[in-house]
C-alpha cells in the first residue's frame, strides 16, 4: 500500500466521523482539510510549487482554511490582507497628512511638459521647505 492509499484510507474513515461540537466540528474539518490536500491536490507539495510559493501564497493555500477553522466559531474575526488597527494608528490628522500627499502625488504624475498648464506657485519647492 502506498502513501497515497494509505492518507485516502484516513480520509475516508474521518469523513465518518462525528462531531458533537463546534470545537470538534473544526478540528475534524482542518484534519480533513489538510488530508484532502495531500490526497487530491498532492501537486501543491512538490518540491518546484513549495519552492516557487510567495508567502501570500502560502497563506492562501495552506493557512487561512486552518484559521478560518479554529477561529470561526469565536468570537474573533480574522482580517486578511494589509490592515491596521486603529489602536495602532497615529492620529486622524495624520490619516489626512497622509491622503493629501497621495492625492497630490497622484495630480503631479504625467504632468510635466504640457503646453498650457498653469503653475501653482503655492506648490513650488523652497528651501525652506528642508
């Protein structure tokens, strides 16, 4: 019997299995989750895909499946993506800071050289500015 039959054999025997709780419910579903993987998708562990995995990718395949598992019957939610917690931020006046200089940045791209353009002399540079 190969690896492949014998992890096809424990997945089989754990889809009968019951949970009575939501506790037990998770930890059948990632024990399932990561037997399904090996079993039906043994490709995503070849030594060329773990190589050329990016962390996001790694997060997305393996880990967030898991997670959303152990913590979904909680009352924690999971965020996925570049987030900060308010906690963490500086301020609201910095948040604005922040915006004006994004949108400034952006009004300034590509405009160099064109003919008819009005300059703002309020945006022009000074060394006062350093």
């Amino acid at each position: 019997m190969n690896c492949s039959d014998s992890l096809r054999n424990k997945l089989d025997k754990f889809e009968k299995v019951n949970a009575g709780n939501n506790n037990e419910w998770a930890q059948k579903e990632i024990f399932r989750f990561i037997l399904n993987q090996h079993v039906r998708k043994s490709s995503l562990f070849s030594n060329a895909n773990i190589s050329s995995y990016s962390e996001e990718d790694l997060k997305l395949k393996f880990w967030v499946h898991i997670f959303e598992e152990i913590f979904g019957y909680s009352s924690i939610s999971l965020k996925w993506g570049d987030t900060v917690p308010s906690s963490l931020r500086k301020g609201q006046e910095y948040e604005d800071e922040e915006k004006e200089e994004g949108d400034k940045a952006k009004g300034d791209e590509g405009d160099e050289g064109d003919e008819g353009d009005e300059v703002d002399e309020s945006d022009e540079f000074d060394e006062e500015d350093l």
